[in-house]
C-alpha cells in the first residue's frame, strides 16, 4: 500500500506537487497565526482564573507562542518526504533544512519554558533570595549546545555520540577557551547550593573593592553597587575561593552592631564623696546599688548608670548583647567601650542612634567626676602659659 502511495506521488505533475507543497505552506503558517492570536488570549484567560500561580507564567511567556510555532516546521517534516519520496540533491537539503528549522524553535521552547521557571522560582518563599539565576542560564547554555550538536551533526551526517566522542577529545581546548564561564557555572551552584550569597545581600570584599549590596548574581558575574554608587562586577568563582564579609546574618538578627570607646582620664577616677553618694541614691539606676558601702567608686556608678540609660532606649535591641565594660588601660588613658546593638539596620538611622547615645555619654561624665583623656593642643598649652 505504502509502496503503491509513494508510485502514485511520483506519477503526479511536479507542478501539482509544487501547488500542494506550498498550499502546506500556507496552511501551516495561517494555523500557527490563528492559534498565536485567537488560542492564546483564551488561554491566558483561563489560566488567570485558576487558583494556581504557576500556569500565569507559562502562559504571560513566549512558551505558548514558540509550542504553535512548531507546527509549520513538524508539519513540513513530515509532507515534505511524502510529497518528494524520491533522494536528490535537493530533496535531501530541504529535509536537513526543516530539521534545523524544527531544532532552532525546540531549543527556543525549551528556553522560554526555563525563563518561566525562573519567573516561577523568584515568586517562592524557599527559593526567591537564592541566586538561581546562574544555574537557568547554565540550563540554557546546555540546551543551546545540544541543538548546536544536533545541527552540526545533521549538516556533516554524523551521529550525535559521534560528536560527543569528537567534543570529548577537544576537552583540553574548551577547557581554555570556556574557564571562566566553567568556573562561574560550577561556583554559582556552590553559592546556590551553599546559600553563601543571595541578590540584596551587603557583602565585603576589601581586595577587589567591593563593599555594598549585591544586585545581580549570573552565571559569569556578581554584580555590586557600592556605597558610592559605582558599580562593581567579580566573577563568581572569587566568592568561593576567597573570603568575603556577608552583613546578611547581622540583618537577620534584629539588630545593627555598636562597639565604640572614650578613654577616661585616670587621674579622674575615685572614690565617691557622701555628697556624691546621697545624690545618686534616688536614681532609677541606682536600685539595687548599695551608695552606703564605703569605697563606691565612680566610675563603677558610671557604667551602671549607663547601661540602664541603653537598656532603657527604644532605639536599643535589649535582647542582644549590652554592656559597657573596660578595655586595657595605655598611656592614653583606660579605655571604656559601650558594645549594644541598635534596632535600626540602615547606615543612617544607625549612626543617628550611636552620635546620640555617644553624646549623652560624654556630656555625662562631669556629673560623675570623671574627665576624658585628651591630647593637650596649642589651645590649651596657650591658656596654661597665660594662666
């Protein structure tokens, strides 16, 4: 039967087979218009409706135009052998041609449906903070040079696994060629992998520059915008094989680290007077203090007036660590550090909170005999010498 078809369409007028070929043309097109224009709103409306997510990005996408797009190419693959079973020169070109054409819109399919997964990706709670950008585009690059292969093979008539034996004997040159997109594909899935880095993370590379937050993260780079507003681009494989200072984890605690000192004057620190000590005694602070105790000293009531005035801030994360403690006294005085941590995360509003509480500490310190140490300048040797 088969055999009998295949005489009758050889027996027909070359100009009838001609007209039925590019009647399949016209009607494979004109299928693919109508579908792309008239199926796909429909679609998209339905979709809409649905309770899932999902199916909204697949079919907002290029995924239901490139599906239809594969009609005339699948329909010409199989007409075209029907129509001219007979092996020519230009018969067999033409069926290399659609089997390109038919490679080239499946590999932009398989394409647009990985762009919609990373749609889909960056919309889930689990996966949206991890850089999964690198691996879709490592995706694509497979797909892409699968269809490559694919192309060549069909142009030299080779098989596929004969082109992957042939690949795998160049190894040695693609590994030159290719190592920095090799080595970004393979440190982007350690980042991912090992949650190292996500887009919107401050991060600290002091050896290339790099200190602010982190937009973009691709296969080949990792793209930060620094304080300054300029723009820094690193590999990604630097982030694996160097370290880095990530401020994600200070940003996840609830609180913005302050760890700053005044050197107290020693020459200043000593034991309260009674005066001194009646003063104090009706102090928020000083509950649970006993001021009766001969050789109070006034430094101790310093700190411990201090750290209720931090405990007491709205602007202090109270739940994290907070102290004021003594650092090693030098030559320049006994350093006294105040170690808390602000609510605010941001630079300025941080810096607001550690200028004030700073400020009401020094302006303090007289109320408590004590002086900070500092340097004597011109100013003050020129009031010593005129007093």
């Amino acid at each position: 039967m088969i055999e009998q078809n295949a005489a009758d369409i050889l027996e027909m007028n070359t100009h009838m087979r001609i007209t039925i070929s590019c009647a399949i043309v016209v009607i494979a097109y004109l299928t693919d218009f109508l579908c792309c224009r008239l199926l796909i709103p429909v679609i998209r409306k339905i979709a809409v409706r649905t309770s899932i997510k999902w199916d909204n990005y697949i079919t907002n996408g290029k995924v239901l135009h490139n599906i239809f797009h594969l009609i005339p190419p699948v329909t010409f693959q199989f007409a075209f052998p029907l129509l001219f079973p007979e092996q020519t020169q230009w018969t067999v070109l033409m069926s290399k041609l659609f089997y390109i054409y038919t490679i080239i819109i499946f590999c932009r399919l398989v394409c647009e449906f990985i762009t919609s997964l990373y749609a889909i990706s960056n919309e889930s709670d689990s996966l949206r903070n991890k850089p999964m950008k690198g691996v879709y585009q490592m995706l694509k690059v497979i797909v892409v040079c699968i269809g490559v292969i694919l192309i060549i093979g069909s142009l030299i008539n080779k098989d596929f696994t004969a082109l992957l034996t042939g690949l795998g004997a160049m190894a040695t040159v693609l590994m030159l060629v290719f190592r920095d997109t090799i080595l970004g594909v393979v440190a982007g899935v350690q980042l991912s992998a090992h949650d190292m880095l996500r887009p919107g993370d401050w991060i600290v590379l002091d050896k290339y520059g790099v200190d602010g937050i982190v937009e973009d993260v691709t296969m080949n780079t990792v793209k930060v915008r620094n304080w300054d507003k300029t723009i820094t681009t690193i590999p990604p494989y630097i982030l694996v094989s160097d370290s880095f200072k990530n401020w994600r984890g200070m940003r996840e605690s609830g609180g913005r680290r302050v760890a700053r000192s005044i050197r107290i004057d020693m020459n200043s620190i000593r034991f309260c007077t009674r005066e001194e000590l009646s003063r104090f005694e009706g102090a928020s602070w000083a509950e649970g203090l006993d001021l009766q105790k001969e050789g109070t000293v006034n430094l101790k009531l310093f700190r411990a007036a201090t750290e209720h005035y931090l405990r007491g801030l709205s602007e202090v994360n109270g739940e994290l660590m907070l102290l004021v403690r003594q650092l090693e006294p030098t030559s320049e005085g006994l350093p006294l550090q105040f170690y808390f941590f602000t609510l605010a995360q941001d630079w300025v509003p941080h810096e607001h909170v550690a200028a004030d509480v700073m400020e009401h500490v020094i302006a303090s310190l007289p109320g408590f005999g004590l002086r900070i140490f500092q340097k004597p300048s011109g100013m003050d040797i020129e009031k010593m010498l005129r007093s």
